[in-house]
C-alpha cells in the first residue's frame, strides 16, 4: 500500500474515527470525547457543534454532562484546556502539572515572588472557596491583604498580582476547579470551587504514554511531528512516550504510523462513496488533532486565498468548516444579525450539502445563539469574514 493510493481513504477513515460518519449517534458526550478525542475550549462552540456532528448531542444534553462532571473543561495537553470525560480528569490534569509552575518560577525570577508567598496563598484561596462559584475578584476581595499587588513590573509582564499563580497551581492539582457560572461552554465566564480531585498515582512518565496511546488511537495515522504538536512534548519525550506502543508505519519509508492492531481494519476499510458533509468550527479535532491543513485540503482548495491569504499557507483555519469525509469542502460563519450561515463551498453544493447547512443552522440559531469561534470572537469582529464569505 502506498500512501499516494490512500489519500482519499486517509481523509475518510480520519474522519470514520472521529465519528463523523454516524457510529455515535445517540451516544453520550462522555462516550463521544471518549472515543475521538478530547474537545479544545477556548470560551467558543467548538465543543457543541463537534458533540452535536458526532453524536447529536443538544446543548442542553452537553449542559447537563458539565453540571453532573461526566465531562468538564480542564486545562490538560501544553497547558491547553479542552473538554474532558470524567476517566480522563487525573490524566489530564498530570498532563497540565507544568505550565503553571513555569509560571511561578518565572514570577519568582523576575517580580520577587517566593515560593512561600505562593504556597500560603494556595491555602488562603483553598480555605476561601467552597461550593458557591467564586470570580477570580471575589476571591481577590474575600483574601484582603494576603494578594499583593505587583506593580509596574507586574503589570508589564501581564501579572498585577500572584493569585493567578496560585489558581493556576490549584487546578492542576486538582484542589479547585473552574466552572462556567451560567452552565455554559461557550461564554467564559468562570467562577471557582473547592474540588479535591485525586490525581492517584500518574507519574509525568505514565501519563505522558497514556496520551500517546489515546492519541494514536484517537488520530493515526499520524508522524511523530504531529504528535509533538498536539502533546507539546520534545522529540525525546514523544520518542519515548511511544516506546512501547506497537506503531508501525503506513507504508515503507512513511513517517505516517498507527497501531498495529488498526492495521487490518484500516486495510479493509473504504471511503464512503456518498457525501457525508458536518460542520464543525475551525479548531475541532478533525483539524486540530494534527495541525497540519495540507492534510485536509485538496492541493487546488489550498491555494483558494482568504483574507488575503492561501489557506496552505495558514497554520489554522480562518474561519469555521465544512468536512465531507475527512477533506475540508468550505468555510462557513455564523450571521448572528441575519440568523443564518454564510458559506462557502469549494465546489457545487448538493442537496445534501444544503440540507446540513439548514440543520446546523437551526441547532446554532435556536439553541447556541451563535458560533463564537473562541471567547472574543464577536459580530463586529466576524463581519470582515462573513463578508468575504459572501462575496464568494
């Protein structure tokens, strides 16, 4: 098998693992995460609109998983938060552990913060919270005199006061957690709790395996590279992560690599010969799992130029999209003034096409009310991209 035979199977079996072809229908968020990978959450609708194209979970459904922890939102891979099934709270959390001690050894570098200031806060904050969510503010008022202020040095660093650092060190550790104050995803605004979560017994070494396991299950085939993106390990941590998975390549010399108990299966697999169009936001796992667009894009739609730009030659995704077995097939915006989707197709819609647009259009104009791409994606900000989107 060569991998020029298999892009079209590769496309469509990423997205066959991703359950973008109907096998998780009905199933729940914590089973959807659970099966094609954690949801990256930057206060936008990419995890409703991924749960929705998957399993055809409702916002409320989603709302519901978050208020009871069959899933939550924790800071995880690189630091990064996404949306995790409650199995995988521990892991991610030990994945998440550096960061924020980063962070204080910086502040202790350059702003005089000592390691004893930081631990007395995180009891202060500790001893401050309970079950009633707290603002970072609130917390700030109810701790008086113990948050110092950082000054002009502070301020120039992005850090006018320690009680990040603490908050930061709290959640990774998994003594306080960050929960939305209305219940939702996709509006950033968070308030703390006390938590206590047991972290049980995940060394930095074990964890950073079982991500690797989960990720070539969730993602392959898929380099080493694109593992390293997604981790934010070094090329020595990804090689050993992987040490003792049974990876082989997609073909002799192909840097490409999935388990070997998928090789079979994946051999036998065949793409879809109808369409199987989901529209998801630009930062879903089906982009995001690998960061890598030429992957997803037909060599002529990445030349297609927007916002000035070829879409090849952009790391990201400048606005939502549209997926038809694995190959990105158009762009697409939400009209929050018109109540409606902007699009754009890289070819001639189909009925089908058109029908999943009106679909998707409906679960964001009825239940989400809009489809922010991250927290400060706005109306105003967006209108530059729908108006390209309209022009065509």
């Amino acid at each position: 098998m060569t991998e020029a035979r298999t892009d079209t199977t590769l496309r469509a079996w990423w997205a066959h693992r991703q359950g973008l072809d109907g096998p998780l229908e009905g199933h729940s968020p914590a089973e959807t995460l659970t099966r094609t990978g954690w949801a990256r959450s930057v206060g936008g609708s990419a995890p409703y609109l991924g749960l929705y194209a998957r399993c055809g979970a409702t916002r409320d459904t989603v709302d519901k998983a978050v208020a009871t922890l069959d899933i939550h939102e924790l800071p995880s891979a690189r630091g990064c938060t996404y949306v995790l099934p409650a199995q995988d709270f521990a892991l991610g959390l030990t994945l998440a552990a550096g960061p924020p001690e980063a962070e204080i050894r910086a502040a202790a570098k350059h702003l005089g913060v000592t390691a004893g200031e930081v631990d007395e806060l995180c009891a202060a904050v500790t001893g401050a919270l309970g079950d009633t969510p707290l603002a970072p503010a609130a917390i700030k008022t109810a701790l008086g005199g113990a948050v110092r202020n950082l000054g002009d040095a502070g301020r120039k660093r992005g850090l006018t006061t320690p009680l990040p650092l603490a908050l930061g060190r709290l959640q990774a550790s998994g003594a306080i957690r960050r929960v939305p104050v209305n219940g939702r995803l996709d509006q950033q605004r968070y308030g703390y709790v006390r938590w206590g979560l047991d972290l049980g017994e995940w060394t930095k070494e074990r964890a950073a395996a079982e991500l690797a396991r989960r990720y070539f299950d969730w993602a392959a085939p898929a380099s080493l590279q694109h593992f390293r993106w997604f981790s934010g390990f070094t090329a020595a941590a990804a090689k050993a992560a992987v040490a003792d998975l049974d990876l082989v390549p997609l073909a002799d010399g192909s840097e490409l690599l999935l388990p070997a108990a998928l090789r079979a299966e994946f051999e036998a697999y065949e793409a879809p010969k109808e369409p199987r169009y989901a529209l998801l936001a630009g930062i879903d796992g089906m982009h995001l799992l690998h960061r890598d667009l030429p992957r997803v894009l037909d060599a002529a739609d990445g030349e297609r130029v927007f916002l000035k730009k070829a879409l090849s030659a952009q790391p990201d995704l400048p606005a939502h999209m549209i997926v038809d077995r694995g190959r990105i097939a158009g762009l697409w915006e939400y009209d929050v003034e018109s109540a409606e989707i902007v699009w754009q197709a890289f070819g001639r819609p189909d009925a089908a096409l058109r029908a999943e647009v009106d679909r998707v259009a409906a679960f964001v104009r009825d239940e989400l009310g809009d489809a922010r791409g991250f927290s400060l994606d706005s109306p105003k900000s967006r209108a530059p991209r729908i108006a390209e989107l309209r022009a065509g």
